[in-house]
C-alpha cells in the first residue's frame, strides 16, 4: 500500500502497533505529510519510547519542514528521544543545535570514535549543518567503507543525503559510485520506501541529468502514483529538456494531489509569464495565499511578481502586510532581494516624509 490513503486506513487499522505506526510516520515525513507524520510518529514514541531513534529524528524534521517553523518543538523531539533512550545517534543529531563550542567538540570526539555507523553519519549530517563540510565528507566517505551491503545501517539515508547534497554544492563526488551503488541496492531491498526513491531522483538532479531524473520519477510514480514532490521534478526534467507542455502537465497534476502546493505554482506561473501570458500567470499567483494562507513568503512571492507586470500598489500593500509577519531568516532573504529591497526602501522613505 503506497498512496497516502492506503497509509493513512493502514495506521489507523493499526493503531496499537507502534512498529507499523512509526514506519508510516516516517513515511509521511518523508512524503512531506507533516500533521499526519507528527500524529503517527508520537503516537508510536508514546507506545514505545525506545523503539526507534529515527522517530524522534523524523518528528523533529516534522516541525522543522513546517512552514510555521515550529523550531522549538523540533528541539524538544531530540531532546526527549535522548532522554527517553540515552541514544548515541539522537546526541550526534543534535550537535548542530549546542550552543555551548566545548560540548560541541566533545561530542563530536565522542561520535568520531563510535564503532557505530549509525552515529558516524548522523555526525557527517550534523557537521554539514554547522558548515564544516569537509570534516563531514571525511567521516562520510571514511564509514560507509565499513558498510557491508548486504545488512545496512538505518541511518544510511543521512549518508547518501549528505553525498547529494555535497555533490550539488559543486563537491568533487562520484556519485555513480559514491551514491548510485548504494541507492540503486536500497531500492532492490526497500521498493516501497518512498525516500531512498527521492534521493535517486535528487542525485539526478544533482548530476543535472534531466532524463535520468525524468525516467526515475515515472519510475516511482508507477509504486507512488500520488506523490506530488516526485510530479513536481518530473514537471522541472521536462521544462528542461524542452517540453513545456508536458511541464504544464505535470506542475498542474503536482497541484491537484496537493493544492497548498506553492512551489508548483510558482513553477507554472513562471511558464506562462515567459509566454507573455501574465493573465494567467497572476491567476495562478493569486491562488497561493487562498490555497496556502499560513506560507508568509508565498506572499512576498506574489508581491515580487506583482510588482514586475506593473501592479505596483498591489504588490507594495501585499509586501507591507506580510513582511512584519515574517521570521527573522526570512526577513533576511527578503532584505537581500532586489524587489524586497525597493520596497523596504520606499517604506523607509514613507516613514521619513511622515516623520
């Protein structure tokens, strides 16, 4: 059972049974289903605490994808699955969140001589979030060595997604064989987990291997026929490769299995802006806060396209509403923007004439 659907009835019908719960949470993290994924993954940590260090992990990337960012709420998932289970590899996740630089060292110390795998890449994942990319390829590329193919790690994802993620920051990475071996036995061992599919996907897209990524994604369609991220990179493989219609095609179907979906539309708005067919593009624009309300910066977004086919007083009143609304980080990519910047400074100037 693959469709968000048949998971959902599944978790239900099995509601007492914290194995078949935590896996379809973290299938739904990964699926980016982020209410279901937290209601499934506590519920499972609730049934059994030490049954799974990923579910706490999971939960916490459940609070952290939301566009509410509920940070705060992320942190507290790792700490209580390390006071729960005492798990060397929750302690490795959450050194990019220490604060205090001497503990940090010092677990990082400890991590690097864990005998475990499990800890080592959680380690390589955490190192890369506080930017010392290098110290996390060594690690990486120094444990999955110890691997053997036939029994792995569960961390094993946190390895290939960090290689992925390496790999597009412009990182001297084999992927055929750094990456590619290992997720091509993963898909043999586990057909039905939906992440080690969309890590295929996104090391495609990291080799800008459009067909790959075009093949990989109808490949995971045909198990995963609802999946609106894999629609999504079909959607972008074909604009690439020329075919905007088929591009249209797919960006509409990612809308219509998910219809908060903002990247989708913007992706489409974009197609028609680039035909001149602005009409449409705005028609399409206009649809993110209605069907998004709580995605601050998809108004931001609407405001910068707004403000590029003339409707100024349109786009300046919606950028005034929702810029104090923002989070500071997002606040900071708005200040760094050419549109967000000529609207702060007009606010600037209006705030001085009325002075």
């Amino acid at each position: 059972m693959n469709t968000i659907h048949e998971l959902v009835c599944e978790a239900y019908e099995n509601w007492n049974d914290p194995a078949i719960i935590g896996r379809i949470g973290l299938e739904m993290e990964s699926r980016t289903r982020l209410d279901l994924a937290r209601k499934f993954l506590s519920r499972a940590i609730s049934l059994d605490p030490m049954g799974n260090p990923q579910w706490y992990t999971a939960l916490a990337f459940a609070n952290f994808r939301d566009v509410r960012r509920l940070e705060e709420a992320g942190e507290s998932a790792l700490t209580d699955g390390i006071e729960a289970t005492n798990s060397e590899y929750l302690k490795a996740c959450y050194i990019s969140f220490m604060e205090d630089p001497r503990m940090t060292e010092e677990l990082i110390r400890q991590s690097t001589m864990s005998p475990d795998p499990n800890v080592r890449f959680a380690l390589g994942s955490s190192l890369l979030w506080i930017g010392r990319s290098d110290e996390a390829l060594n690690i990486l590329r120094q444990t999955i060595r110890t691997i053997d193919e036939e029994d792995f790690p569960f961390a094993i994802d946190q390895y290939t997604g960090s290689m992925i993620w390496l790999r597009a920051q412009g990182k001297d990475i084999d992927l055929e064989n750094e990456v590619f071996f290992y997720l091509r036995r993963l898909l043999q061992l586990f057909p039905d987990t939906y992440n080690y599919r969309a890590q295929f996907i996104q090391a495609h897209q990291a080799e800008k291997d459009w067909q790959g990524v075009k093949k990989a994604a109808l490949e995971t369609l045909e198990r995963f026929p609802d999946e609106e991220t894999t629609m999504f990179a079909l959607a972008g493989a074909c604009e690439k490769l020329g075919d905007e219609e088929r591009a249209i095609h797919w960006y509409n179907r990612a809308i219509g299995a998910k219809p908060p979906y903002a990247r989708a539309r913007m992706s489409l708005a974009a197609i028609y802006e680039r035909r001149n067919d602005t009409a449409r593009a705005e028609e399409i624009m206009r649809e993110i806060p209605v069907a998004f309300p709580e995605y601050q910066m998809g108004k931001i977004y609407l405001a910068y396209f707004l403000d590029r086919i003339g409707k100024t007083q349109d786009a300046e009143k919606i950028f005034l509403q929702t810029y104090e609304r923002l989070k500071p980080y997002e606040k900071a990519g708005v200040e760094n923007h050419p549109a967000g910047k000529k609207f702060l400074e007009k606010r600037k100037s209006l705030e001085l004439t009325v002075l």
